[in-house]
C-alpha cells in the first residue's frame, strides 16, 4: 500500500510541475511582449522628442513675416524641396537605427526584437543599394 501512495504522490508532483512548467511559458511570452512594446514606445517617444524641440527651434528662429507677402506658389515649391530632400534616405537611416537597437526590419519578423544575434533577412535589406 505504501508504494501506492508514493506513486500517487509523485504522479500528482509531476501534474504540478507540468502546471508551473506551462505557467512560466505563459509568462516569459508576456513578458517578452512588454519588453518590445516598452521598447518601441521608447523610441518613439524619443522621436516625439525630437520632432518637438526641432520645431520649437525653428519657431523660434522664425522671423515674424507678413505670410500675404510671398506667392502661395513659391512658398509651396520651397515646403516641397525641403521635405523631397530631407526625406530621401530618412526611412532607410530609420530602418538601419531600428535594427542596430536589437528590432527585426525583415518583412518576415519585422518588429520583434532579435533574440539570437543577427538576422540574413534583415542583413540583406540593409545591403541592397
């Protein structure tokens, strides 16, 4: 009877194990998702930093002009030029810093962290010219 009993207790010892095993699983996926959203609301509230502070620069180094002064049409072409020529390699930069910060810029993985080193997928975008 004893060795029943033994039996009984290591079954039920493995069903908990079993039990703990599967809970921790759950939570190390959890855990993993908080990680990347915590990191990519870093970054982006990085950016947000940044674009706020460039802005205020240059409203601040706005000089106050009469807008009614210049042609809509010249000011549109100027807005046009700045921002064809500032954006250009902008999301390729992007990409790049994103994937120096440890996220997949892969359309397989693209925005989960890399967990194991470096990743061909990724790798090969960044080498296309």
């Amino acid at each position: 009877m004893p060795m029943k009993d033994i039996y009984l207790g290591v079954d039920e010892l493995e069903a908990k194990l079993g039990g703990l095993h599967t809970e921790f699983g759950a939570l190390k996926l959890k855990m993993k998702e908080l990680v990347e959203e915590n990191q990519r609301l870093r970054i982006e509230n990085q950016q947000l930093r940044k674009i706020f502070k460039r802005e205020n620069i240059e409203f601040a180094a706005e000089p106050a002009v009469d807008v009614s002064e210049e042609p809509a049409d010249t000011r549109q072409q100027e807005q046009a030029e700045t921002a064809a020529g500032s954006s250009i390699g902008e999301g390729y930069d992007n990409l790049a810093r994103l994937y120096h910060e440890g996220f997949h810029i892969c359309n397989v993985y693209y925005g989960h962290l890399r967990m194991e080193g470096d990743c061909l997928f990724c790798l090969s975008f960044l080498s296309k010219p």
